[in-house]
C-alpha cells in the first residue's frame, strides 16, 4: 500500500501567495517549452441532464510530478466539482489526491501572470479587466504580482458586480482599481486587457487597442464561442498555452481562421516556448501580443506539487491508502 495525501479545498485555501503560484506555474511553463509532455482537454457531454465531465493532464519531470485535473460541471446538481490527482513522476506512485476548487482561480491566474510577465510592456502599468468573478479576481492578483499597476479599469455587465468587485480590488492591491459603465472605456488606452467572462461573443472592438497591448484571454475553451473579434487576432502576435488546443477549442482564434484573416501559421508558438526562450516574446513596443489561455495540466500540476510541498511541510492533509497493480490486479 501507498500512502497518499489528500488534501481538502481548506487546506488548500490562503496555503500559498500569488507570487509562490506564478512562480510555480512559470518554471511548469518552462519545461513543457523544453519538451514536458502536455496535452489540451478532454471533454465530455452530457444532454440528460446536461452536464460535462472534463480532464486534462501534464507531466513535469524536473519538478518530479504528473496529474491533471478531472472535474464535472452542470448535470443534476448544477454544480462543479475539480479532483486533482497527482503522482511522483520517476516512481509513477500517487502523492496526493486535491479537491482542487478553491486553488483554481490561483492557478488559472497564474498562467494569465506568467504570459503577462512574457508578453507585456516591461513599463505596463494600466490594465482592463473585463469580468468580475472568481478568475477574473485570480488573474488580476496574478497580474499584480508581475507588473507595476497603477491604474485597473473594471467592465462586466452587472453595474453591482462591477462595482463590488473594484472596491474590494481597490483595498487589496496598491494599484487604483474602478469599475467603468463599457469594455471600451475599460480598454482604450490600457497597457494590458484581460478577459476573464463566459461571453460567447467577442467582449471588446481589436480596433480600440493601442500599439504596445498585451491581451490575455482565459474565459472560452469552445470552438464556438470567443471573448476576442478577429481584429484582435489579426493585429496580435498569437501565444496559445497550446499549440494544439488553438486548432482544436480556441474559439477566438478558429473564428480568426474562418473569416480568413488569419490561418494556422499564424500561431507565434506556445508560451512554455517564451518562457524557455526556445521562441522569441516581444520583440517591440509597438507590437499587440494575446495570450490565449484556455486551461491545462501544465500550471494544474506545477500548483498542485507546490500546495503538496506546502501541505508538509505544515503537517496538513490526511492520508489514505492505494493498493498498486501488482498486489489488487489479481481477478481473484
């Protein structure tokens, strides 16, 4: 038997900062640009009730761990639930099991800081936030942690949400924080524009984005769906978390691809590739840059070993135990 530790979404709550997760979740970026294996999500559909159950996983070798996540979302609770299993990568042995809601948004955050900290403006101090959620809260304290802002503008839809999410913004990070009454007023002259929605349409005009932007977009992974217009993609030089996840889920860009502005060449490189210097970043002031996040094993895993260091190093979790092949594979 094998001791595994299993780790509760309290635990895991407030364990690490946004620094320790966007650095994690950098280096896991790093080896996969090196040659880690990664591949995009899986997903599943359900019509009765309407549901989908969702995996993805990645192996990093040179911080010794493998997993992913698997998680459900709708059917007949109309709720989510994120398990996130993860291994030792020489021994192949479970470490730990997660219930991985509450670090989600930390680590969804994080990779938005990661290519924000590759792409932007070395000097980027205003950003345009569009979404007012749990993600959108993720990227924003990801992004705070790479970047000097001094100026964040706030656009979702409800005028309540907007409005209590940048006042508790506001008194969290040094950086100004106010909700605005349009994603345009929010976009127009921002260094950096960050989409954190469900929308299926694009959420802002490419044409309002000033030389020198970096986008991050994280809230679509459906063909047919896009937070950003094929203008956006056009003017951008183009970084998936994925290369492949672009041709096969990113909504923005098959669009792109589909009104014929742009085709598969226009696919700069992955961002792991950036991180590792294996492909240039920017290259100029001028240049609009997009990070297309639409969520992988990458920065699931490098989290998810970070919290389990964490974990016991402060003696939390509980462990059960996992039986290997060679002693329950028996068909007795």
């Amino acid at each position: 038997m094998t001791a595994t530790l299993f780790l509760t979404s309290d635990e895991v709550s407030g364990l690490a900062t946004p620094v320790e997760y966007v650095d994690a979740v950098r280096e896991g970026y790093r080896q996969r640009g090196e040659g880690a294996p990664a591949e995009p999500r899986t997903k599943l559909f359900n019509r009765e009730p309407p549901g989908m159950l969702t995996s993805y996983a990645a192996v990093l070798p040179e911080t010794g761990a493998m997993g992913g996540y698997m998680y459900s979302a709708g059917f007949g609770a109309e709720d989510a639930w994120f398990m996130t299993p993860l291994f030792d990568a020489e021994s192949g042995e479970p470490l730990a099991l997660l219930d991985g809601a509450s670090m989600n948004p930390f680590k969804t955050g994080a990779a938005g800081g990661v290519a924000i900290d590759a792409l932007a403006r070395d000097d980027a101090s205003t950003l345009a936030l569009i979404g007012s959620g749990a993600q959108a809260r993720g990227q924003l304290r990801a992004a705070a942690t790479v970047r000097d802002l001094d100026t964040v503008w706030v656009y979702s839809p409800t005028k309540e949400s907007r409005e209590s999410f940048a006042g508790e913004m506001d008194r969290t990070l040094d950086a100004s924080v106010a909700a605005v009454a349009s994603s345009a007023a929010a976009v127009e002259g921002a260094d950096i524009v960050v989409t954190a929605t469900t929308a299926a349409e694009p959420v802002f005009d490419g044409d309002l984005l000033e030389p020198g932007t970096h986008v991050t977009a994280m809230g679509q992974y459906h063909p047919e769906k896009r937070e950003l217009d094929e203008t956006t993609i056009e003017r951008a030089t183009y970084v998936p978390d994925l290369r492949e996840r672009a041709t096969m889920d990113a909504g923005s860009f098959l669009a792109a691809v589909e009104a014929g502005v742009v085709d598969e060449d226009h696919i700069h490189a992955e961002l792991g590739e950036v991180v590792a210097g294996v492909a240039a970043g920017r290259e100029d002031d001028e240049e609009i840059t997009v990070f297309d996040s639409g969520g992988t094993g990458i920065e699931t895993v490098a989290a998810a070993h970070m919290l389990y260091e964490k974990a016991r190093e402060e003696g939390l979790g509980t462990t059960i135990d996992f039986s290997p092949a060679s002693e329950s594979l028996t068909g007795e």
